[in-house]
C-alpha cells in the first residue's frame, strides 16, 4: 500500500512538473481541492471531453449536445431536492481532528472484507490449482462463510441507516465494527451531521433584495429544464438523448486524492429518455455502451468494473459506478442511473409547466423516464493519466518516465527535431513541422541533444518524433521514433502525414466503438 501511496505522489509531482496539472492559486499558497490545468492537461482535458463529446453525439442519430449556464433559477434546486438533500453525513475524530464522510468510512469497511474474502479465495485457487471449483469454495469454506456473513451484514445495517437518513444509527454502525481513524488509529467520534454541499452566492445588487443563487453541484438539472425546448425545437422522438459538458460545484467536506474530488470539477453528462417500462432495458444498453467507451481506450480491461448501488437513492429503480482502478483503489468514475421520471415530474410541479411526451406509436402521453450517464473529466483525466504513467528502466542501463497515453487523446501528437541547429536542418523540420500541424497538435524543438528531447517528449506523452537529419535533405525522408516500443524507422515526408494521421486522429478510436 505505502509502495502505491509513493507512485501516486510521485505521479502528482509529474503532473506538475511538465504542464498537466497545478494547484490554484499556488504563490498565495493555494486554494483547497481546487485545480488549474497547464499546458499539456489542457490538451489531454479537450482530447477527452471530445472523445466523449463525439461518442455521444457524432456516432448517435438520438443525441444532441446543449450548453446551459451555470446559474440557474434557485427554485429548480428545490425541485431536485438538492435544496433539502444534497448532504453528506459527516463525522470527525476528536483526536486528529479530522473530518471524514460516515458513508466512506464504512464503505471502506465493506471493502476490507470483500479483500480478505479474495485473499482467501485466491490462496485456495492456487493451491487447488486446475480443480478449484470457486463457487464451491466461496459456499463451504467457514473462514470465507463467516466474512461474507459479517459482511453482509455490516451492509444491511449501513444501507438501511442510510434509506432512513439515521445518523444515530450510522454513528451506531462505525462504533460496532470499531472503525478507527487511520490517522489517529482511535474510536474517538462526534456524533454524525448533515453538510449541504451546495455553494451559495448572491445575484443583484443588495439593496434591491438579492436572489440567493447556487452554483450548480451538476449539470443535469440544466439538461432537465431544457427538455422541452430540444424536444420541440429539434423534433426530437423518444427515445432520445441530451449532452452537456461544463463545470459543477460542490464544497466537498473531505477534498483528498489529488483531482479525484475537487470543489470545482467538470461533468459530461447525458441524459436518455424513454418511454415508461423501457427504462431498465435501456439502462442495461447504457450500462455496456460507456463501458465499451472506456475499454476502446485500451488502458486495461481489469482495470474497470461495475458497482451495483446497494443504496438506491428514492427516485432510481437500478444505479450502477463504473470503477477504475487508482492507484489508491477501485474508485467511481462514472455513474449510470435510471432515475425513472423524477426530475421531469418535480420541474412540472415546481414550474407549473406540462412536461410531457405525446408517443404516436402508442397514442398516449406521458412525462418521458430517464437514464443517466454521467463522468467526471477530472477523474477520467486521472485515470487516464496514472495508468498510462512509467518509470522505465531500459537495456542500456538509462531510465526515462513515459506516458502511454493512447495516441488519439495525447496532448502532443508528434515532434519534429531537427538533429543539429545548422545545415538548413531547422528549417526543413519547420517546413514539417507547418505541414503537420492543421491536423494534429505539432511541436519543433531544437535544445540540447536529440536523447534529452527525446525523453522530453515520453515525458509528456507524444507518441511520435520525427527527427529530420542531413540525409533529410538529400532523399526526402525522416526518422520516425515510436514512443512505447522506441523503435525507429525511416520514411519519406510524403508517407509520414499518413502514417501519423491513421494513428492520432480521434476517428481511429471512435471506429472501435461501432
Ligand atoms: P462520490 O460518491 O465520489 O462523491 P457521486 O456519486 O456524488 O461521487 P455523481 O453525483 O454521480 O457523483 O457525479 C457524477 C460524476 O461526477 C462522478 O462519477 C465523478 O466522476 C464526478 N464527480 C462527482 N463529484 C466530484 C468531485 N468532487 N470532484 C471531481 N469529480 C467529481
């Protein structure tokens, strides 16, 4: 775990050091759990939302995209319930005098018996070797019986403190199972307490009586209050999907991990609605539709998987994460939810307005149900950025840290290096460089030795370097460098444009999807 702790840092420092990520505000000392990105996390950032951008849109004749602000009329809040019920159960340990979220302590809990449950049943794989019958074991076995037993029950008394919104009975579940504070290592607990995460300002001037506002913790509800206008203004016939991609807020009591829970984040979110009864087969063809997203990337297929909601929040009939594998745990990602007719249902309520869906198919009319996907870009930009990360070292006894990042959202496609600053070198790459650059992200560089630039460019990421020598001048061709396999090899200008827009543009990728 402490070896993980290190990468992780080590992986954070990176990010820094060559342009992905900083911390705002960083001469004032800094803004907790808020981010900027530099240079190279800007690219990686746009690659991914257009990734998914046109997933959603491009590749489906249903889905159209929308931008709405982030301020928004402060009763569509009250509508969502987010007003009464956006809140976290916070809990702090009198000790360290550290704030921790009740749900995620005992969710950690969970999650250490269902480790010792695969150590067991692992240990027993192999030593059973090819006669091992998993199931068999994971029923008869009194060691693995008797976790899966605690387990469970230490869920049913967690999900059902949380359905009754019983923060006694929470506080009561952490005492029981004699959680402690890992930094403190004691049982010292405050009693458990609500935390609206909405943040609050003010519209108007004051002396006019200004209208309290939020600032959105989701895009959704942007997405909801212009369901009519897409609907009618782009004809739209269910089933059919809304996209939106833009920041969200929310003053998140334990911000930790880097930006896996920032205060300031982005959302790509798209809601599908459909006809009443059809929501559970769609949310199955959501479910395998973004996990199909994730997996064209080609990061790891065992690094995702599903996690079914134990807790379904009152308005969802089915909810599920995708996970992916940080080097801090399976953690959250994405979540897909058919949140049934809910939001519509609330906003006609609220706003007074018919919301509802004539079907011609079947002659009736009715408020249209919901599936929900929606991904935090930090945390796929984090994902992405710590599974592609290495710190190789080579046959030659060098070391150099590379980034595999999939070359169709990689900040820099391709480099031209011209091997020295004379001979008319320069400008030959330049003239590379010009022809390259409308239809990939292109970089010239010139300082120190090819080798140094070489381990620049693996640093952040380029899957390509095109290095331009005096054979250069004689024959038209250039030497292509493969960042992964580091392999070289020659090729003429004519066929370079080629070979590197077949391997970087988006569409490489987006083909895998269909
Ligand atoms: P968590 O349980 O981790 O707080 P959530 O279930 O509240 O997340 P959702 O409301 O389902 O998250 O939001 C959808 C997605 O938005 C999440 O899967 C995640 O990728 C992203 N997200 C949510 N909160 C944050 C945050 N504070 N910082 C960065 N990304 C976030």
């Amino acid at each position: 775990m402490a070896k993980q702790e290190d990468v992780f840092k080590t992986i954070v420092a990176h990010a820094k050091e060559y342009g992905f990520v900083f911390q705002s505000s960083e001469i004032y000392d800094g803004l907790s759990a808020v981010y900027d990105y530099g240079q190279n996390g800007v690219e990686l950032k746009n690659n991914i939302k257009r990734y998914w951008w046109e997933a959603m849109t491009m590749l489906h004749d249903n889905i159209v995209g929308i931008d709405s602000a982030i301020f928004m009329h402060p009763t569509i809040w009250k509508a969502s319930g987010h007003v009464d019920a956006f809140n976290d159960p916070l809990i702090d340990n009198k000790d360290s005098k550290k704030r921790y979220r009740a749900d995620v302590l005992i969710e950690d809990e969970i999650a250490k018996f269902d480790e010792k449950i695969n150590k067991e049943v692992a240990k027993a794989a192999k030593r059973f070797g090819e006669s091992f019958d998993e199931e068999m074991f994971r029923k008869t076995n009194p060691r693995v019986m008797e976790h899966i037993a605690k387990r469970d029950e230490l869920h049913r008394r967690y999900s059902e403190a949380m359905n009754a919104n019983d923060l006694a009975a929470l506080k009561q579940v952490i005492l029981d199972y004699e959680i402690v504070d890992p930094i403190s290592g004691t049982r010292n607990w405050t009693d458990v307490r609500q935390f609206n995460l909405m943040f609050k300002t003010e519209m108007g001037s004051t002396a006019d009586g200004a209208m309290e506002v939020y600032l959105r913790p989701e895009t959704a509800q942007g997405i909801f209050v212009n369901y009519l206008n897409v609907q009618k203004t782009g004809r739209m016939r269910i089933p059919f999907g809304i996209a939106q991609i833009g920041k969200a807020f929310r003053n998140e009591i334990v911000a930790r991990q880097f930006i896996f829970r920032m205060r300031e984040f982005e959302q790509m979110e798209m809601q599908f609605f459909v006809r009443p009864g059809e929501e559970l087969k769609w949310f199955d063809s959501w479910r395998q539709t973004r996990m199909r997203w994730h997996k064209a990337l080609g990061l790891g297929d065992e690094k995702y998987r599903f996690h079914d909601h134990e807790k379904l929040a009152h308005y969802a009939n089915a909810a599920t994460d995708i996970e992916f594998q940080m080097p801090f745990g399976f953690k959250e990602v994405e979540g897909i939810h058919s949140r049934t007719n809910f939001d519509l249902s609330q906003h006609e309520k609220f706003s007074g307005k018919k919301i509802q869906y004539f079907d011609q198919e079947i002659g009736e009319s009715y408020v249209p149900y919901v599936i929900e996907t929606s991904i935090g870009v930090d945390r796929m930009f984090l994902s992405v950025l710590c599974s592609c990360y290495e710190a190789q070292n080579l046959e030659n006894g060098e070391s150099r840290v590379v980034l595999h990042f999939p070359a169709p959202i990689a900040p820099v496609k391709c480099a031209v290096l011209p091997l020295v600053k004379k001979d008319g070198l320069p400008e030959k790459a330049r003239e590379i460089q010009h022809r390259l650059r409308f239809d990939m992200t292109c970089q010239y560089d010139e300082k120190d030795s090819i080798g140094k630039r070489y381990r620049r460019q693996d640093a952040i990421g380029t899957p390509y370097c095109v290095t331009v020598d005096h054979q250069t001048l004689e024959d038209n061709t250039v030497t292509l460098r493969e960042r992964d396999s580091m392999e070289q090899r020659r090729v003429s200008i004519d066929e370079l444009e080629k070979i590197l827009i077949e391997n970087v543009s988006l569409n490489s990728l987006l083909k895998k999807l269909l």
